[in-house]
C-alpha cells in the first residue's frame, strides 16, 4: 500500500472517529436543552391550568356572594349575611392570586382589570342591597335585585371570566402543542444522533476491517518478496561463489603450472653455472699455456687475468640475477598457492574462547616479541562460535606485524582488545609502533603490496591473507594509523558464524 | 644393485627428465631409465601388450612418476599400477611439483612408496634427486611376481 493511501486512510479513521464523539457531544447536549424546554413547557401547561382554576374559584366565590345576599334578602337571618361576607372576603384574595398568574399575558391582565371592576360593581351593588335590608327597605331592596343593573353585570362578570377561561383554554391548547412538540423534537434528535453514532460506527468497523485485510494482504506480499529476495540472493551468492571458485582454480593452476619451467629455468642456469666454470677454467688453463708462465700447484684453480677475468665476471652477474630473480618468483608462486589453498580450505566453526586462542599465539610469539622489547597484554576477550584455524591466522599475523614493525628504540606496547555489539565481536589489536601513513591504508591490504620502510623481510603477503579470511567469517576489517602514532586494526566478527553462511558448497 | 633394475621414469617436461637423468647418474647409478612424456604411452609399455601386466613377470622395476601429465594424472596411473598383480610390488617414487598436504595423503594411501616435492632451488633439487639416486643404489627391489 503506497504510504499517501494508508496515511489518508489513517486521517480517515481520526476524522470518523473525532465526529462520532462530536456527534455524541451534539445529541447530549440538545437532549439535555430540549428536555429542558419540555419541563418548561409543561410547567407553562401547569401554570394555565392553575390560571383556569383561579378564574372558575373566583366565579364560585362571585356566586356564592350572590347567593349569600339572595337568602339574606329573603330570609334577613345574619348567617347568610355572614356568608356573603366570607364570600366577598375570599374574592379579594383570589382576585389578586390570578392577577400573579396572568401577570405575564397582556390580554388577559387587560381582562382581569375589566372583571375587577365588574366584579367592584357587582360587590358594591350588593353593598347596596344589604344596606336597604339593614333599613328595612326590603322592597326598594328586591327592586335592587330585580333592577336591569345586577342582571347586567352579573351577565358581565360571566361573559368577562367566560373571555378569559377562553384565553386560557386557547394558551393550555397551545403550550400542551409546544410540550409536545418539543418531547418529540427531543426523542426524534435522540433518536437521529443514535442512528448516526451507529452508522459511524459501521463505517468504522467497516474500515478498520478492510485496512486489516489490507495489512493482511501486504503482509502476504512482504513475504513473498522476501521469499524471491532471498532467492535472487541466493542465485547471486551461488554465481560470485562459483566465480570465485573458478578464480582460485585459476590461481591455482597457474601458479602451479609455473613452477614447472621455473624448475627447468633454475636447474640449467645452475647447470650452466658449472658450464661456465668448465669454461673458464680451460681458458685459464690455456692462457696459461701459451703465456708459458708456470703451472699452478696441483689442486689450485688456476687465475684469470685481464679480458678474460671481466668476462667471467659479467657472467657470473648475469646468471646471479637470474638466480635471484627465479628466488623470488619462487616465493610469489608459493604465496598465491598457500593462499588460494587456504581459500579453498572448509571452515568449521566451534565454540573458540578467544582469550585463550590469543594467548596462545601470543605465547608462540613471545620469543620475538621479546626479541624485540615489546609486550602483548590480552584483554578480556568473548567466545566465538567460528573457524579456529583462521582465527589463529588473523591474529598471529596482525600480533607478528606488530611486533615487526615497531618504533625503533621503543619498547613496543601491543594490546589486544574486544567488545560486542548487536551480534557482533569486535577486536582491536592496537600497537604503538611506527604507524602507516593514510594513503598506504588501502595498499596494505593488497597482494603483494607494503608500505612504508623496507626493512623487513615479507612478500606482501599476510594483510591480503587476514582479510580473505575475515570475509570469508562474514566479518569487515580496517586500519587506524598515522606515521609514528602507531596502528590499531579493527576487525569485526560475527559472534555466531555459520559455515552456511559463505562457503556451504565449498 | 643384485639385479639390473630398469627404472621408468614418466615426466612430461624433458628439461625435468633431463635434469632429473642427469643428476641420477651423478650419484652412481647406471640402471637402464626408460622415459616417457606421456601417461597413455607409460601405462601402455607398463601393461604391455595384453594389458595385464605379464610381459613384465620376472623384471624388476622402479617407477618415477610424475603426477602433473598432459593426459591422465599420475594419481590414474599408480592406481593402475598398485591394483595390477604383477606391478604391485613395484616402489613408486612420486616426483612433482605438486605440495597439497590433500595430494600427498591421497598418494600413500593408494600405496605410492615415497613422495618428493621438486623444490625451485636447483641445490635443493639436484641433492634430493641424487639422494634418491643413492637411495635407488641400496634398494631391494622384488622382481613383478
């Protein structure tokens, strides 16, 4: 999966999963606002309610006023005086209670003030009708009663609480709507925001699953391109490994094959050694004869003198660089055939306490390093799991260069040293000894190759050699050193070497 | 030497026979030396005729080999020799430039006698070679069964 798609997928998860919370947040919320306007709409309903109540006990207050002067009219007993007037006493009071309660609606504040005043003229009537009776005037008083005056206003006082219970019943039909509304509108909006936090949940699930397959599915292709990298690696450690083979057979064979002439080459130039001394012997021998001079005593070799001594000379020089020259070739011919010998040799790694192997080549050099005034200290060292042969080559090589190539005039100081580091040992052999300049850093390790004064006797041979085989271990090797700062080569191993690992088909 | 002993000498470069002749009569010894260059050659005089090794019943040999041939290896041709029953009881000198510690094993074990590296220093090489002529002087060699 390229990295823009599973990071666009990766935002697409935040983002749902951020909405859905928001979403959460939004429905709380409005549930809470709208279950709020709901109890408020109700106590709006309960309010009306109480407001028609007050209307309907303020009617039966008028009323029982009303009758309570009738019967006093009728009857002149005080007890239903004394209703009258508990009944016009009430009115006052709940007068005033539905003036609290319909404080708020302007219509009705308007109605109240025009059945206050009916109702005053109403109170005041029958305070007029009760005075005539306490005079005695019963007719004058009936006539009250009867006159279009009471009639009116008491039709005035009904129509008035009738327009008002109207009002009233219009706000309850009203605010029981808006109750209902807004319960509803709560219900729906909780409802909604359920249904989009489930959907979002689906989406999510939904996506999780399909970014999960797609993990799967990439995790099936990492393996498989694994598989096929391996298998090119493979392919390719197989060809370097038969290119390599095919090079140390050559070298082998080469080298081999010219030792042959170089045998015949050094056996007749030793055969014309003896040629020439035949040669100039007989000369001498004739020279002699005809300068008549004394024969030499018996058993001496007879003299060469002036042209002929020359030449017996240039023919020893000549053949002396022959001879040399074979020598060497010699040498070069055997180094390239233990080299590639040791290429071809099978590594066989067991468990090597590289301590002990250290000491112990340190200990088959001790005569040379005492020779030489110097001292190796071996520091603690890991346990390899490794070819022991080769290990004992590389450090013997590097602790012998050591020793070699000190500082003259200064005891040499060789340390041996290691740490580890992620499945790797890694050595230090250091010295304190004459250096190598920077640029001869990479000659060193070159067949044949050396550096610096040559003072010492060597082919050229060992660094090459040490290298080879720390590749062939798996491991790396480099050089610190500055001229007269001494040198530390560092080499890094494997600390678990498989023979699998390189040279399997060897 | 009690019996003429015929040494067959099988080396391909002629310089080597030369030097090698050379420096086996410095030491003395005049035994008849048969060369060969070649190993087909070498094997077929060595089998004879019939291929079994008869005409040579009755003859005492020596064999120098060679091991570097232009066609076979000396290793194919002391196999021949120590698996015939006529031949078996001839020494077989190995003399080649050849020093793998792999090779030389493998020539004992299939019953080679001695084993002579040529070393490049022709000192080293005439001495080794007239050693062996001196040692060829002293050598009891049983005639091919």
């Amino acid at each position: 999966m390229a990295p823009e798609a599973r990071r666009r997928r990766t935002l697409g998860q935040i983002l749902l999963l951020s909405a859905g919370f928001l979403v959460l947040v939004a429905v709380s919320t409005s549930s809470v606002l709208l279950v709020n306007k709901a109890r408020s709409d109700n106590a709006w309903v309960v309010h009306t309610i109480e407001a028609e109540n007050q209307i309907n006990a303020l009617l039966l207050e008028v009323r029982r006023a009303k009758s309570g002067a009738r019967a006093y009219l009728l009857t002149q007993e005080q007890e239903f005086l004394r209703d009258h007037e508990a009944a016009v006493a009430a009115v006052g009071p709940v007068l005033d209670k539905l003036s609290a309660l319909v404080a708020d609606n302007p219509r009705q504040v308007e109605n109240l003030a025009r059945l206050r005043n009916v109702i005053e003229t109403r109170l005041s009537q029958f305070g007029r009708e009760k005075a005539l009776v306490a005079s005695g005037d019963l007719p004058g008083a009936v006539a009250l009663v009867r006159g279009a005056g009471s009639a009116e206003s008491s039709a005035l006082i009904g129509t008035t609480a009738e327009a008002m219970r109207t009002e009233e019943e219009r706000l309850f039909a009203l605010r029981t709507a808006n109750a209902d509304a807004s319960q509803q509108l709560a219900t729906m909006v909780t409802i909604a925001g359920s249904a989009l936090v489930i959907v979002l949940a689906i989406i999510s699930v939904v996506l999780v699953r399909r970014s999960a397959r797609a993990r799967d599915e990439a995790e099936v292709r990492l393996r498989e391109s694994n598989l096929n990298l391996e298998t090119t690696v493979d392919e390719r450690t197989a060809d370097l490994r038969e290119a390599n083979e095919e090079i140390q057979r050559f070298a082998y064979i080469v080298s081999h094959d010219l030792r042959s002439p170089l045998v015949n080459i050094m056996g007749f130039t030793s055969e014309l050694d003896e040629l020439r001394n035949d040669v100039f012997r007989r000369i001498a021998t004739l020279a002699r004869a005809a300068s008549s001079s004394p024969p030499p005593a018996e058993g001496a070799e007879p003299e060469l003198e002036g042209a002929d001594r020359q030449l017996s000379d240039d023919f020893s020089e000549a053949l002396g660089f022959i001879k040399s020259s074979i020598a060497k070739m010699d040498r070069l011919i055997t180094a390239i055939l233990n080299l590639t010998r040791e290429g071809r040799r099978e590594f066989s790694p067991v468990r090597i306490d590289m301590r002990e192997l250290i000491e112990a080549v340190a200990s088959t050099l001790a005569h040379q390093a005492a020779e030489a005034n110097a001292t190796i200290r071996v520091e603690p060292l890991p346990i390899l799991v490794s070819d022991r042969l080769a290990l004992e080559q590389i450090f013997s090589n590097l602790i012998d260069n050591a020793i070699k190539y000190l500082k003259p005039g200064v005891p040499g100081e060789i340390v041996v040293r290691a740490r580890t580091k992620l499945g790797f040992a890694i050595f230090e052999i250091a010295d304190n000894g004459r250096g190598i300049d920077p640029k001869d850093h990479h000659r060193i390790f070159d067949l044949f190759r050396r550096a610096g004064t040559q003072d010492r006797p060597g082919q050229g041979i060992g660094l090459a050699h040490v290298r080879a085989l720390v590749r062939r271990l798996g491991g790396t090797m480099s050089v610190a050193s500055e001229l007269d700062q001494g040198s530390t080569f560092t080499i890094t191993l494997p600390i678990n070497w498989k023979a699998s690992n390189r040279n399997s088909e060897r | 030497m009690t019996m003429p002993v015929t040494i067959i000498m099988i080396e391909d470069d002629e310089g080597h026979a030369r030097l090698i002749e050379r420096n086996i009569r410095r030491s003395g010894v005049n035994n008849e030396i048969l060369p060969f260059t070649n190993g087909t050659d070498a094997v077929k005089y060595l089998l004879g005729a019939d291929g079994t090794g008869l005409e040579h019943k009755g003859h005492a040999l020596l064999i120098l080999l060679d091991l570097n041939l232009p066609d076979m290896t000396g290793i194919d041709i002391l196999k021949t020799v120590k698996q015939n029953s006529f031949l078996k009881s001839a020494p077989v000198v190995i003399l080649t430039t050849t020093d793998d510690s792999q090779e030389i094993k493998r020539c004992y074990e299939l019953g080679c006698n001695v084993y002579i590296t040529k070393p490049v220093n022709y000192e080293s090489f005439a001495n080794a070679i007239r050693q062996l002529g001196l040692f060829f002087s002293v050598i009891q060699v049983p005639p091919a069964a």
